[in-house]
C-alpha cells in the first residue's frame, strides 16, 4: 500500500504531465492562429476546437490534482508530526514509528531531544528546497514566455485567455512560495545554531521556551507553504546531507543530553 508522501509524488508526476502537454498545445494553437495552417487543411480545421477544449479540459485537471495534492499532502504532515512526537518523547500516537529517519537514538526522550530532532528537520529541508528553487523559476519563466506569447500573437476568446492564464499564473505563485519559505528555513536554521552555541556551556532547561518557540516556528511554515520536497533531490543529496548533519552534531556538542 503507497504512504501518502508516495501518493502525492504520482499526483504531482500527473501534474507536470499535464503542464508540459497543456503548454505544448497551447504554443501550437498561436502558431496555428498566427500563421493560419488550420485554414489551408480542412481536416485539420475541424479538430481545432477540440483541441482547444482538449487543453482547456487538461488545465482544470491540472488544478484539481493540485488540489488533491495539497489535501493528501497535509494528511501525510498530521502523521509525520506526530510520529515525530513519538520519537521525541518516546511515545506512540501515530500507532507507528518511524524507524531510520532522526539519528538521536542515544538521546534520552524529551524536549531536548525534540529540538534536536527539530534541527535535523529545519537543516534538511532548507538545503533540498534551496535546491528546487532553480526548476522551480525555469519552469515558471517557460510557460510564462509561452503565455505572453500566446496572448500577444494569438486570437482567442476572453474566455479562453482566462483559463490558459491559470497555469503561469500558479507556477508563478508556487515559485514565489518556495522562495518565501526557504528564506523563512534559512532564518530558522540559523536561530537554531545561534541556539545551540549559546546553550553549548548553560542550561537547557533554563531555555526550553525557545526551543519551543523554533520548533512551533518550523511546523507553522510547513503548514503554510504545504511544499511536498523534491524525492529526487533528497535521494541525490541524503549522504552528503547526512554528513553535513553529523558534522554539526560534533560542532555543536548536540550528541548527548
């Protein structure tokens, strides 16, 4: 049986399907209309429509795998959070740990070792998502392009503008969520090393509001940006992640409580 987390990937494989098809058809659609090739072939000229109802068809597609997207992936965050509460404290509300996921083990359940574990969290997600900002704005400015020339040169109902002006317009939104929300990862992360220096010769305890200030900062901006991260970045870049992280863990003297 596929997690969630797998559900939303095929979802969004569909997604970007239907972007590359609706964005091919709509760029041959102004080529048609500009240049009138439709006109000069009577058989091509009765499928015009349809293809136009084809593409207008994938787009509202396009928009409602994205809502079911979001739906699913927001499910798959209620029970990673909680899962991440049951290695935190050693307890059991998602009914099913996660095994090989946070590398605290040796840490004694509580607070100090959610705000580890929270750390871990905040360092791998800024760093993959920094890394899907470039495909992100590509695949945006693309269809954007595509868009304006479309609109520029083609001879269309308003009707019709309106809804090929969804999907620039979303991509456009997401790229721009994505950047708001990796610079919201970067301030996080790096308020947890400042955290971790200052607590290096003090007490923890003394400083548990702040931790918990940082972890409830983390999983609000995962709410709001609701961003499923990149699987094929994440596998390309897990070992080295896991070095990076294990190498933080020495430097801030994170490894026992």
């Amino acid at each position: 049986m596929k997690s969630n987390y797998e559900r939303v990937t095929n979802l969004n494989q569909n997604k970007k399907l239907i972007l590359y098809v609706s964005t091919t058809i709509t760029l041959l659609l102004t080529i048609n209309e500009k240049y009138e090739i439709a006109k000069n072939n009577v058989f091509l000229l009765d499928y015009v429509p349809v293809i136009v109802a084809l593409n207008l068809i994938l787009i509202v597609t396009y928009l409602a795998l994205d809502f079911r997207a979001t739906y699913i992936y927001s499910k798959a965050e209620r029970n990673r959070t909680l899962q991440y509460l049951d290695n935190s404290f050693d307890t059991n509300f998602a009914g099913k740990k996660l095994e090989n996921y946070f590398t605290q083990d040796k840490l004694n359940p509580g607070f100090f070792k959610l705000s580890i574990n929270c750390f871990e969290n905040t360092f791998h997600t800024f760093n993959i998502t920094r890394e899907m900002q470039p495909l992100a704005y590509l695949k945006a400015g693309i269809v954007i392009i595509i868009f304006v020339f479309s609109a520029a040169v083609g001879d269309k109902g308003i009707v019709r503008s309106l809804i090929e002006a969804i999907l620039p317009i979303t991509l456009l939104q997401d790229a721009a969520k994505l950047s708001f929300f990796t610079s919201r990862l970067e301030t996080l992360f790096e308020n947890f090393k400042s955290f971790f220096t200052n607590i290096k010769n003090s007490d923890f305890d003394k400083r548990e509001p702040e931790a918990m200030r940082y972890v409830i900062e983390y999983e609000t901006t995962l709410a709001w940006a609701s961003i499923p991260l990149d699987s094929n970045i994440f596998l390309s870049k897990r070992d080295q992640l896991t070095v990076d992280w294990e190498e933080l863990k020495l430097e801030y003297n994170i490894n026992k409580n």
